[in-house]
C-alpha cells in the first residue's frame, strides 16, 4: 500500500452515499444539492417479526441520459480483476464494496466486517489507485478519508466476500441506492456498473416514507424487541448524517433558516448516542423506550419548524 494526499473534501455522509456522491458527481455537479432533496426515512417490514428495512433516500443515480447502477459481481479475484479493469476503461471509476475488516485505513481493520463502499481510479504496473471519502468518528475510532495505491493482492484482499451478512447489514446493501437492487451477489467480489432499464421505485404501499410515521414505526420496534437499538443503530446513524447533511445544504441554498437547521442539526446529531445508550442499556436488561420516544419527538418538532413547508411539496 502507497499512500498519496488524501481525496478531496466530500459531504459527511454513510460510506455508499459519501463515495457515491464522489462518482456521480463528474458526471452530475449538482448531485450534492438533488441529494439533499433526496433524503428521507423510509422503513418496511422485513421477513422476521419485527424485522426492518431502511431506505435513506431517493434515487440520484439515474439522472438525465445515464442508466442506473447496479451490482456486479464475479465468483474468482482473476475474473474480477479483468472486469474492475475494463469498467475503469468504460467509465473512469468504479465504485467497488470492500470489507472493512480487510482496510489497513479503517478503524475497523481487523476487528470488525462491514460492507464498505470506495472508488478504483485507476490501473498500473499491477497496483491500483483507491480513493475513499468516508469521514467519521465511529465506535471503533476515527475513519479519514484515503487516496493510495494498492496491489493486486491487497485489492483483492480488501474486496474479498464475506457471508453470510445479519439481515440488517444485507439490506443496507440491497437498498444503499434507495430502491431495491437484486442480485446483490454478496458472495462474491462485486462492484456498481450502470444497467440497462429504470431504477424500481419503492411503491408507496411498501414503504412508510413520511418522517412521522417511519419514527413510530421504528419506535415501536425498538421498543418490543430489547435487541432491535443495537441491530439498527447503524441505520439510524446514517438517517442522522443524511439529515445533518440535508438541512446544511437547504440552509447554505436559502431554502429554510440558517438558525433553524442549525437547532435541527444539533437534534440529529444527538440520535446516535441516544440509540447507542439504548443499546446498552437494553444489553443489560434495562431498556429505554422512553428515552426513545423522546429523542424521536424531539425530531420531529425541530423537523417541522425547520422543513414543514418542503415536506408538503415532497
């Protein structure tokens, strides 16, 4: 590994829609903004009881001329490897799915597995360059954004399949472009290429989309079930980055109220610390609904005085 300066500066999101906006955004140098307007909590059942599936927001990849993306995948790193390569002689990029586990940068190197999302730049001499934007502070420490180059072997590390996945992080997979995509091929080395045809849309009788509702439904989960904080806290963690995000762009656009969103923000970034308490707390057999119901009320009154007027046009 060759580490070169660090990617440049991409908005503070989840690891799919910070590295997502960097490939899209060449191509679409409003992506940033439709982003914004693209966020919102959507929930559904899933298979078990109590099972959830989260979509963070709308489509952003299928605008204009450009076919929407979707997964790609092959069963052996040789067959992989030629086909990372003539995507990057098709398009430029490609966005690839990592392991977290297997990324010497991330603070989760050899310690915990997670789909991650990062960009292949390009191909030489048997090394190829990887950029990844995400930038956060996690449980597990500080995660900065990288620019480097890796060998074939250490390329073919870092994307090496992990299954089965728990439920919650497979469809993270299935619904980070904010519909479903299927085949996910989760056991294989997979990567994004664009497909021919429409994005499926999430129908309306699927999903609950207006904020209200999708918090009391997941409030209702979370509290019947003592391990559902700790299952969906990453989810819950990405709706408050992306609503961080949205209200920072909607103030910066002078589409709502500077002090406003401000206020709002500080409400989102208090979400995940709530659902972590709650997680341990419920570990050891004292859980907090009430604590969750509050921090969820608490959202959506900062919510309707800072975007009330949006949410009606959505």
């Amino acid at each position: 590994m060759h580490l070169i300066n660090a990617p440049d500066v991409v908005p503070e999101l989840s690891c799919y829609t910070t590295n997502l906006v960097a490939y899209l955004e060449p191509d679409d140098p409003d992506v940033k903004t439709r982003l914004a307007h693209a966020v919102r909590l959507a929930v559904r059942s899933g298979d078990g009881p109590g099972d959830l599936e989260f979509s963070q927001h709308t489509r952003v990849d299928d605008v204009g001329a450009h076919d929407p993306l979707g997964y790609r995948g092959a069963a052996d790193w040789a067959l992989a490897a030629g086909d990372l390569d003539a995507e990057l002689a098709r398009s430029g990029r490609v966005l690839a799915v990592a392991d977290t586990f297997r990324l010497p940068w991330s603070p989760a190197h050899e310690t915990a597995h997670s789909p991650h999302w990062l960009l292949l730049l390009g191909r030489r001499d048997g090394r190829w360059l990887v950029a990844d934007h995400f930038r956060a502070l996690t449980p597990l420490g500080a995660q900065e954004p990288f620019l480097g180059w890796l060998d074939d072997a250490a390329l073919a590390a870092a994307l090496a399949p992990h299954t089965p996945w728990p439920a919650e992080i497979a469809n993270r997979d299935r619904y980070a472009l904010g519909s479903p995509v299927e085949p996910v091929h989760a056991d294989a080395y997979r990567w994004l290429a664009r497909t021919d045809g429409e994005a499926p849309a999430a129908g309306p009788d699927d999903w609950t989309c207006s904020l209200s509702e999708a918090l009391a439904r997941i409030g209702r989960v979370l509290a019947g079930d003592e391990t559902a904080a700790a299952r969906y806290g990453d989810d819950l963690w990405a709706a408050s980055r992306h609503y961080t995000y949205r209200l920072e762009v909607l103030a910066a656009n002078g589409e709502i109220g500077a002090e406003e969103a401000a206020a709002a923000a500080v409400t989102w970034g208090e979400l995940p610390k709530v659902v972590r308490f709650a997680a341990e707390s419920a570990a050891r057999g004292r859980p907090r609904a009430g604590l969750l119901e509050r921090t969820f009320d608490d959202l959506l009154r900062t919510n309707e005085k800072t975007t009330a007027g949006l949410e009606r046009k959505a």
